[in-house]
C-alpha cells in the first residue's frame, strides 16, 4: 500500500512545490460549516498541496508597469489551473489503490458561509441541511487552517499562511481520502512570524487590525491573528479608494461599490493604482491591484531580509522607494469623454 512518503513524490511529480498531511482528527472542535469530516465521514487523511507564485510574478506591480501577470500568473491560473490538475492526479493514483479520495481545489462558491468572517452569505441560509446534525450545503473547507494542520507553516498576524520555503507567496489544494497515512508534526506558533507588524503598517486599506485578534486553538497550539476588516481589505485588494464627502468616484462597477459602500460611486483609484476602472478579471478569480502590499509583499520583503526562507535569491526585491501616483486632479467622468 502506498505510504506518506510515496503519496508526497507523486503529489511533488504532479506540479506540487510542498506537501503535507493532516490526520482527520486534528479537525476536532471545528465549526460544522467547517469541518471536512462531514464531507466524507470515513476520511482518514487529508494531504495539502503547496503552489509557490513566483517571486517574479510581484516584479511588474511593484515597477508599476505589469499588473496582469500576478493576478493572471500568481492568482487565478494557479487556482483555476494547476491546483484542480493536481489534484484530481493525486487523487486517481489513490483510488488505484482502492481508496475513496476527494480532488479539492479553490472552488468553494456555493459554500453556505463566507470565507472570510464564517457568518452566512445573504445573512441567512441560502440552503438547507438534507438531515437533521448535518451542516446546511456547501461546506467549506478553510485552506489555511488545512494547511497549518498539516504542518506546512504558520498562521502569521496578517492572517496569511507562511511556509519556511517561500513565505507567503504558496496558494494550497487538497485532497481528501479514506486512505490511511502517516501526518505531519505541526508548526509552533511564532516559528516564522516575529510580529513585525508590516503587514498592518503597509496594508493600504488599513484593514488589518494592531489591537484587536481573534485566537483559535488548532491541534493543541494557540494560534492568533489580527482582525481583518474584510470590506477594507476588499476594495483596496482591487486597487480602490473611498472618495472624500462631496466627491464621487467610478473607479468600482455600481453594484460592487454600493455592496461595499451603500452607494454606487464610493471610490477612486488608490495610489497604488495607475487604471481610472476597476479591470477585468484574469481566470474568473485574479483582479489584485495591490497584490498584498502589506500582507504579502512586505511580509515577503521582511522575512528574506531575516534570512528565514529556503528559498533564497541573489538581488533583494525593493531596491528603490515605492512608486505613488498623485490622483489629486482626478476626473470620475474621464473614461466617459
């Protein structure tokens, strides 16, 4: 029978940069909404996949000169692409084997339960449970908490998951399966994140917390993160700005902007942001402006400049002063003319 170590080569072969495993077990104490283990009832393992972006694919952000590569590259094909493949070939190889496995990638849209905050969707239910003590469709598995489980890094203040390899810049598939497999020790809080708090001080839409966390206890550690104001985060991941009181902006599409804002020309391009309009989409998922200035970005800068990552280069990634742009004599009707 195929072991850990066999299961982890063929994962590896199939595109994966790292990989782990959780026992099941490790899920206890999870919300319903949650918790893998109501998706397949017998599992016994779950594997976790590792993707690095590439640290080139933040080079034309932060020259300000191409910004399609990591929403495109490091974002949506990664999710849309790579993980899905992997997934379903690790999962073939194990039920060769004669072992039920569950390909999971990013695909978690009808979940009941957002991401981000765990509170329903439309505010109540939008399905209901098909038996009394199960959780209501679709269940949501929470990738970095997977991750964390499965020992490949750490929950940082930033809410962003590090791995020793290449920090922040690793997006996770999974695969879940009936097969019995030896799991990964998991990671001591504190091992890679030293709270420098650049994530907070960088972040553009200040949406990270300094004084508020939320703590959770995962396979036995206390593990803590910052409170991430998801609206904030939202609107400054694509690149937008709230506008002063009697100005208007038509950076975000009306329903997006009265979603975030209650009304329909909320915001302006950031200075962050060379576009008058929010751009499109790149493989159904990638519109990152920002591209993680602070969670990600200056996460990464600090963590190298430590020496902290197996994945070294030979040139530092900030080698001059960030660039701005001055939108002071910004005109919300300039696409319109």
């Amino acid at each position: 029978m195929m072991d850990s170590a066999a299961i982890k080569q063929i994962a590896k072969r199939c595109g994966a940069d790292i990989v782990g495993i959780a026992s099941m077990d490790r899920f206890e104490g999870a919300p319903p909404q949650f918790d893998p283990r109501f998706i397949m009832p017998k599992a016994k393992s779950l594997i976790v996949c590792g993707f690095r972006i590439m640290r080139g694919s933040f080079r034309g952000v932060e020259e300000g000169t191409l910004f399609t590569n990591y929403s495109a590259m490091g974002y949506g094909f990664i999710n849309q692409h790579v993980m899905p493949l992997n997934a379903r070939y690790v999962a073939a190889a194990i039920e060769d084997e004669g072992y039920e496995a569950i390909p999971l990638a990013y695909h978690f849209g009808w979940s009941a339960v957002e991401y981000a905050t765990g509170e329903w969707k439309h505010g109540k239910p939008h399905s209901r449970a098909v038996a009394p003590g199960k959780p209501y469709p679709d269940v949501m598995i929470h990738v970095r908490i997977a991750a964390y489980l499965a020992g490949l890094g750490e929950i940082v203040y930033s809410k962003v998951f590090l791995t020793p390899e290449y920090g922040p810049r690793v997006r996770f598939g999974m695969i879940m399966t009936e097969m019995p497999l030896e799991p990964d020790p998991v990671m001591k809080p504190g091992t890679l994140c030293n709270r420098c708090m650049a994530c907070v001080r960088e972040c553009p839409g200040g949406a990270i917390s300094e004084t508020e966390t939320v703590k959770v206890r995962l396979a036995g550690n206390d593990v803590e993160w910052g409170k991430l104001d998801v609206n904030k985060c939202s609107y400054a991941f694509r690149g937008a700005e709230k506008v002063a009181d009697g100005e208007r902006g038509t950076f975000l599409p009306p329903e997006l902007s009265r979603s975030l804002a209650g009304r329909e020309d909320a915001f302006k391009p950031s200075s962050l942001n060379p576009f008058y309009k929010k751009q499109s989409q790149q493989f159904t998922h990638g519109e990152a402006i920002c591209t993680g200035k602070g969670c990600m970005r200056a996460c990464m800068i600090n963590l190298e400049k430590r020496g902290v990552l197996k994945n070294r280069f030979k040139e530092p990634f900030r080698t001059s002063p960030l660039w701005s742009i001055d939108w002071s004599d910004y005109d919300p009707d300039h696409m319109d003319k």
